[in-house]
C-alpha cells in the first residue's frame, strides 16, 4: 500500500482547515466553502463543524465551547458553499448560548445549538479508558482494503481514499462487520499534518471527526454492513459535549457503542480519549438505519477530506 508523503499529509490537512476557514459576509452572517472536486452527498462532519466554527466566531470573550446539539434537516451538496446564520440567543457572565442555521438553496440543512462558558475550576473525575491495542500495532483503514475482496468497490476506494485523519481500527470498522458482536467499537484517530493552533479550530475539527462511524455502531449486532445490505442510513441528530482540549497531534481513541435500535432508528454514543486517558469528549447521535429491500446493496459514505 502506498505511503503518504510529508507533503500530501499536510496539503491534505491544510484542506480540512480550508474547509473550516468561514468566509464573513456580514454581522453574523458567514459562507462555508464547498469541497474542489466533490460530487456527492455532503458527509455530516462538515456541515456540523462549519455551523460550529460560525457560532465560535461570534463569541468576543474568553467564553470556550462546552457542548453542540444539531440537527440534520436534509442532505447537503458538496460541490455548492453553504450559508450559515448566527442568532445570539444568550450572553452571561458565565455562560453564552449560539443557535445556527445552515442554508443551501434557500433551505436549511441543519440546525446547531451551542453553549460556551468561562473556563472555571470545579470537581473532576471521567471514566476509564478502554483497555485496546496500541495504535502503531494496528493496521489502517488503507491497509484493510484487501480483506475485503469480494465486496462492493465502494469499499476499497473508500478504505484507500487519502484523508487528513488517518484511523486504525480495533478489529473490523463498524460499518463493515462480518457477523453479530457486541454493540461496541473502538478506533483510533489523528491528523496527518501540522495541527492548527487556533483552539476553536481545533474543537470545529473534533466536531468533524466525531461523524465518523458513529451511527454504524447501531449494526454491530445485527451483523450488516450498509455496503451488503440494502438499507437507507442517514445521521437525525448530533450532539458533542468537549470536556478538555483536543491534543490533535497524538493519537486519540474513539470508543462508541449503540444502545438501542427500533422503528427505522438506531441510537450511539461514543467517548474520545487522549493516549493517556483523559476524557477529551463525549458524542451521541440518533439516526436512520431504514432497510429497503426496493433498492440495490451497496451503499456508499461521502467524501471526506
């Protein structure tokens, strides 16, 4: 499997921050840019991220992000910019509060809620993190692309696709299982260049990266993957609570599991842990795990930078 070089893991990473880079139009009031060269489905990650890097701009203070609720109102085009209005619902001396809206055609794609508060000391503990494999004693998504002969290729390209995050699953990715199991995956995620300085940038990517496979953790134990499967599978909502600084340049575990699934539904959460244990944020999300036996297998997940 070709390496990367230094110079495409940065140039990929510096697209991901492009991508977060909102252009001011007026008070409040921001575009996002659109994806060079996409074609597809907006993935989730994006619109969700760049809502967020709206809401931060609005903050004037020493006020830093504690939590994002969002939902998904409908599918987005990669390919056009999105507009994203800021409503200031809240400024306290402790606490702010940012409603969003994303817009495409006239629109809304999503809907985004956020709170800030000043930074304070107070009580502390978190859970312990997963016991799992080392990160460099994982293969990459990259390097699975071979145990999957025989699947769509959907598949290869997606495993293959350069990204700015590279992940190393624990064990198979959610969202390609080969049999029932427990409701539980793990994954470990960083970026593959320089990370930015900015905090709210770094956050706005966390935010990003926490779309990913979360609600195919939902099929674990029903032993089906979107890509074998006919089904239609879309996020509903999102919610992102940030309990530390995101420390982007190591390795961090992602570790989700679902709860429950029911009436075209499925439920997950998921936790996101520093490499030496510290809970950096907690995720969950609901969203459509409908089967349709009309359409034909092999779904397909969209692009990411």
């Amino acid at each position: 499997m070709r390496t990367l070089s230094g110079h495409e893991s940065t140039a990929l990473v510096a697209g991901l921050v492009a991508l977060l880079d909102l252009e001011r139009l007026d008070r409040d009031l921001y575009r996002g840019p659109a994806i060079p060269g996409a074609t597809g489905r907006i993935f989730g990650g994006q619109v969700v991220a760049q809502a967020f890097m709206a809401a931060e701009r609005s903050i004037d203070d020493d006020k830093i992000a504690h939590s994002l609720h969002a939902y998904f109102l409908r599918p987005g085009d990669e390919r056009q910019p999105i507009i994203l209005r800021v409503e200031r619902d809240f400024d306290g001396r402790s606490f702010a509060s940012r409603r969003v809206i994303a817009i495409q055609n006239g629109m809304p794609l999503l809907s985004l809620t956020a709170s800030f508060q000043r930074l304070e000391e107070g009580l502390s503990h978190g859970a312990a993190m997963p016991d799992v494999p080392a990160p460099e004693s994982l293969p990459s998504l990259a390097d699975l692309a071979d145990r999957y002969d025989g699947w769509p290729e959907t598949v290869r390209r997606y495993l293959e696709h350069p990204s700015a995050v590279e992940m190393r699953p624990v064990g198979h990715p959610s969202f390609l299982q080969q049999g029932k199991a427990e409701p539980i995956a793990r994954t470990w995620f960083r970026l593959r260049g320089p990370v930015p300085e900015d905090a709210a940038l770094r956050r706005a990517i966390l935010a990003y990266i926490s779309d990913y496979a979360l609600l195919s953790s939902a099929l674990i134990p029903h032993g089906i993957s979107m890509f074998r499967t006919a089904m239609q599978t879309a996020s509903l909502d999102h919610a992102v609570w940030f309990h530390d600084e995101a420390p982007l340049d190591d390795w961090l575990l992602y570790a989700t599991e679902s709860d429950w699934a029911g009436r075209g539904r499925g439920h997950a959460t998921g936790a996101i842990y520093s490499r030496d244990g510290r809970i950096i944020a907690r995720t969950a999300q609901e969203g459509l795990i409908r089967l349709r036996p009309d359409r034909a297998a092999g779904g397909t997940i969209p692009h990411t930078p």
